[in-house]
C-alpha cells in the first residue's frame, strides 16, 4: 500500500504570521495554488484557502495589510507520511478539504492534495469517493 511520503508535495511554500493577506494572495496567484500553510519556527500554526480570503477577508472588509493570523484557519486537519493514501483519502473526505498537510516531528513536512491522489492513482475509486463525499453540498459550510 502506498504511503502519503511517496505522493505528498515536498516543496511546499508558505507564509509567516509576519506576512499579511495581500502577501498570502499574491503567492497563490504566482505559484497556481489554492492554499498556504502559515508556518512559525517551522511548526505549520494555520492555513490560509482562496476561500478563507474571500469569507473572513474580503466578506468582512478586511484591507489587504491584515495580517494572515486574521483570516488563517487554526483549526488543521493534518496526517503524517507514514499513513497509508487510503487514510489520506478518507481524511479528506471526512472533513470536507482538498489539501492535507503532513506533519512529521511537529514540522510540515509536505501537503498531499485530492490531485496528488488522482495523478498517482492508487485507487480510482477511493479518490473518487474522496471527491464525491468533499465536493457533497452543505447547508453551514
């Protein structure tokens, strides 16, 4: 069974609680992403969606020199490299989200997408749930 250290993205970008809103904006533009893990003394403290920048920035007037610690989710569903890609699936299918970081030794280490698990196709059908039960419509979310 494939791990997630063998699909995971390694060289991943990220932003400090230093860095503000516009910052974290203008690095999804020019890396192509939809997330930015927020890191401090290495340890991943939040991430940061587009969709974050839109409800708990833009939304809420929020300027672009807000600082990142603002609008950053705190609260991160994360998963180690040794876990199995099934579990990285079903993770992300339990908690609604596209991206998982991975955590070794309390630093981020990667983040492992939906995309990492179709492209490396270890079961097209557990991504496949994966992406059935993320992209479900609810009501409060």
């Amino acid at each position: 069974m494939k791990r997630v250290r063998e699909v995971m993205t390694t060289n991943v970008d990220y932003c400090t609680p230093l860095d503000n809103v516009f910052e974290v904006a203008v690095k999804m533009r020019d890396l192509n992403v939809g997330a930015v893990p927020i890191v401090e003394n290495g340890r991943l403290i939040g991430m940061i969606t587009d969709r974050d920048l839109v409800v708990r920035g833009i939304a809420e007037k929020r300027p672009g020199s807000s600082q990142v610690t603002d609008v950053m989710s705190k609260e991160i569903v994360a998963i180690s490299p040794d876990a199995s890609v099934e579990e990285a699936a079903e993770q992300m299918a339990k908690h609604q989200i596209r991206r998982l970081p991975v955590i070794e030794n309390d630093r981020l280490v990667g983040i492992v997408s939906l995309g990492d698990l179709a492209t490396y196709q270890y079961s097209d059908e557990s991504a496949g749930r994966a992406l059935s039960a993320i992209s479900e419509q609810h009501p409060f979310h």
